[in-house]
C-alpha cells in the first residue's frame, strides 16, 4: 500500500515539474504564477504546495532536473578522450540540439534568469549539489590542455565561444524564420546548416594543431 502511495505521489510530482518547467521558460522566474501552474497540473494551489511549498523549491526543482538531464550526458563525451576532438565537439552538439529542440524557451529562461538575478541561479545551482559535476567537466578540459591534447585556452574563452554559437540561432529563430529560411524549408535545416560552423569554430580554437 505504501509503495503505490509513494509511485502515486512520483507522479503527481513528476507532473508539477513538466507543467512548472513549461510555464518558468515561458514566463520567467518572476512572471511565473503558482496558481497558473497548479491549473496546468489539474490541482488547486494548496494541493501545489503540499508537494512544493515556494516558488523557489519549485523553481530549484525545475532547474535541476534541467541541468541533471544535460551535464552527464556532456561529461561523457568530454571524458571519452580515445575520439576525435571534432567528432566530441559534434556529439555535444547534437546532446544540446536535442535539449533545445524539445526546450525551445530554454535559451531565453537561462539569459532571462542571469539578468534578474545571477546571484539566485548560483544559489540554485549550490544547493542542488551539482558543482562536483562542473568540477569534473573543468578538470579534464584542463587536464588535456596540461597533456597538449587541447591547446590551452581559458575556460571563459570557450564557455563563451561554444554557448554563443550553439544558443544563438534559438534565440534568434523568429527573425530567422521570417527574414531567412526560402520556401520548403524549417528550422531544422538551420541547424543543420550551421552545425558544421559550430563544430569547426570549436575545433579552431581548441586544436593543438588545427585539424
């Protein structure tokens, strides 16, 4: 009996996070409404709050299942040395496209929350227990630049080349849509497109010899 009490209550909690997580990218931390969410989910606000008591433990809740989805996946791929830096750098790209695709508000949430407030996403970021993850990720990076596997090039350098490239063309993509894509053409073509662009920026800056 307690079993399919707890699975019953997985659901409900798995519901409020995919119904929270709509209404956070669309609307932004600040504009997002707990009520609009408990009536996304089909439940009252106190029923919201017995599972999540604030908008923050919510908000926080959100936010780790986001980044608990993409970082492993990205640390697998960092950490598989035996392949090709281009053949890395395009895996990564596709992990991201994927996230994208299937969260298309999430470049505008991220951008958003870091003009709101930086400080509250880095506090969500400490309490969710991740940093050992962005340590891991740095450590190898710096770690292969140490070996002359990477040229060495700071972290800044490359979280903002690969970030801007990859996330552009969705924050970007009504004015693509109305000003660039010809006739029989969708977004995916886009991406497919500037894929290649992506991977050669990052292959650029990160070889040791350029190939």
């Amino acid at each position: 009996m307690m079993m399919a009490e707890e699975a019953k209550a997985s659901c409900v909690e798995a519901r409020i996070l995919d119904a929270a997580k709509a209404v956070f990218m669309e609307k932004g931390y600040t504009d997002a409404c707990m009520s609009e969410i408990a009536e996304r989910v089909g439940m009252n606000r106190p029923a919201l709050h017995y599972y999540f008591r604030t908008k923050d433990k919510l908000f926080q809740a959100v936010f780790g299942m986001i980044v608990e989805a993409i970082i492993p996946k990205f640390q697998d791929i960092i950490t598989c040395k035996d392949l090709p830096l281009p053949v890395r750098v395009e895996r990564i790209v596709d992990v991201y496209y994927s996230l994208l695709q299937e969260n298309p508000y999430l470049p505008l949430f991220i951008l958003r929350e870091i003009d709101r407030d930086v400080d509250f996403l880095f506090r969500t970021l400490l309490s969710l227990k991740v940093g050992h993850l962005f340590d891991e990720l740095k450590g190898c990076l710096l770690e292969e630049m140490r070996n002359g596997r990477l040229r060495r090039v700071p972290l800044r350098i490359i979280f903002l080349t690969f970030y801007s490239a990859l996330t552009f063309p969705f924050v970007s993509q009504k004015l693509v849509a109305k000003t660039m894509m010809e006739e029989g053409e969708d977004f995916q073509d886009i991406l497919e497109e500037w894929k290649p662009y992506v991977v050669r920026q990052m292959v650029n800056l990160l070889s040791v010899d350029g190939n």
